[in-house]
C-alpha cells in the first residue's frame, strides 16, 4: 500500500507501505528488507523461529545485564540520581524498542548486502539530525543513526565477501559526520557500548541464519538483491546516466516475472 510517510509496516495486519511511487525507484528499496523482519517479532513464538527467538532474547538479557552493571557502579557513587535515571531510560529504550530495529537493521544487511548500509547512509543525511542522537529525558523509539551504522557495518565485515564496499561506506560515513560538524556526547558509549552492540551483531546472524535465510554471499543469484546493489553501483561510479539506467532496471524488474 501507498504511504505518504516513509517506510512502515503493520505486523499484526500484514500490511507494507511505501511511499508514493517508490517502487519506481531503486536506491531506497532496500530498506524493504528492514520492514519485512518486524513480522518474525509477532510470531516469536513459532516453532520455525526459535532460533531467532533465542537469539533475540539473549540480546535483551544481555543488554539488561549491561545496564544493572552499569547501575550498581552508579549506586556506588554519590550525587548519582540523574545517571541512574538516565541509565533506567535506556534499558527501557533498548528493551522496549532498539534490540528489535537492530535486528532488523542486521536482517536488512544479511538479506540485502551494502545496498542496505547505503540505503541507511542516504536516509540518515537526507531526514538529517543528530547521528549520536542520545535520548536524556524522554523514551526514543529508535537508536541513534551512527550506532546503527556501527552495528551495520560489523555485520557486513562478518560476511567477507563486502570489506571494499565496508570500507567506502565507513569512510564517506566519517566524512559526512566531519563536514556537519557533529559530535557524540560523554552519554553517547554508555548508551551505545560497542562490545554489547558487536556482541548483539554476532547473536542475531547466528539467529537469522538457523531460521533459513539465504544471506547475501550465497553462491546463488537473487534478481531482486543484485538489482539494488548495481543501483548503488551505478549511481556512484555514473552518476550523469544513473536516472536512465534506473528506469530502465525498475521497469524491468517490475515487469519481469519472479524468479
């Protein structure tokens, strides 16, 4: 269905929505993969899942035991009300909300490869914001946009087949960050730790792969994914005759019969 917003599904209608005319478009097609994982979190308790279901709930436990340690360093101190707050908040924020969008983050990259990573970088510049965005006050439905890119990133280096495209992205990501100026806050790691988020990545590819889903070095070829990660291709290598080429290959694959 249309949608004059971004993205977005309904779980427990089944129901997609894209924006206006965006199937005619290629570049931010993969965040089609991201949607399509909010779903398994509806059914976590179908016996064809367990193994994501396992490993989403180790995820959860995991940052819960992250936060009571961080907490009981807390207590330790004196003054310490607003921290303590703060680190209530974002283990409500992690465990109500951002483990699920992570995991959704992952299953985008390990269904759709660097067009994923891209996708990501170009919606982040295009809405705009803080990247280190850390919430203080108030719950956030979703995780700052670089700690997103962090978790992304490590999952496409864990595949192998992609550190050229890990290292154009990471790359042009920092010169984004630079050229804007921003910066991340002291509660930015807390928030964000990276040995919790790497060890969150690792979980959810073990998860997402027992479940049966072909990642994107396998051997075999996916019309749909290889589509959007030449748009990417494309658009940066030719850019002058991206628009052409793009309408010719959205043509194609939407007429073209599935397979």
């Amino acid at each position: 269905m249309s949608s004059q917003d971004y993205f977005h599904i309904y779980s427990d209608f089944h129901l997609l929505f894209l924006p206006l005319l965006e199937s005619r478009f290629l570049l931010h097609l993969p965040d089609i993969y991201h949607e399509l994982c909010h779903p398994l979190h509806s059914h976590l308790d179908a016996p064809n899942l367990e193994p994501y279901a396992d490993a989403f709930t180790a995820s959860l436990f995991a940052m819960v035991g992250y936060f009571q340690n961080q907490t009981l360093a807390a207590e330790r101190l004196r003054n310490q009300e607003a921290r303590l707050f703060q680190l209530r908040l974002w283990r409500t924020c992690w465990t109500k909300y951002w483990t699920e969008e992570f995991f959704c983050d992952l299953f985008g990259v390990l269904t759709a490869g660097p067009a994923y990573v891209w996708s990501h970088y170009h919606l982040s510049v295009k809405r705009g914001g803080d990247p280190f965005a850390t919430p203080i006050r108030r719950e956030s439905t979703h995780p700052a946009d670089d700690a997103r890119m962090r978790a992304i990133l490590f999952m496409l280096r864990s595949l192998g087949a992609f550190d050229s495209e890990a290292q154009l992205i990471e790359r042009t990501w920092h010169k984004f960050i630079s050229m804007m100026g921003y910066r991340a806050p002291a509660e930015y790691y807390l928030c964000y730790p990276d040995k919790q988020i790497e060890t969150l990545v690792l979980t959810a590819r073990e998860g997402i792969e027992k479940i049966g889903i072909v990642v994107a070095t396998s051997t075999a070829h996916a019309r749909v994914r290889d589509t959007l990660n030449n748009a990417w291709r494309v658009f940066w290598q030719l850019p002058a005759s991206f628009a052409e080429w793009e309408s010719n290959e959205a043509s194609t694959l939407l007429s073209s019969p599935r397979g």
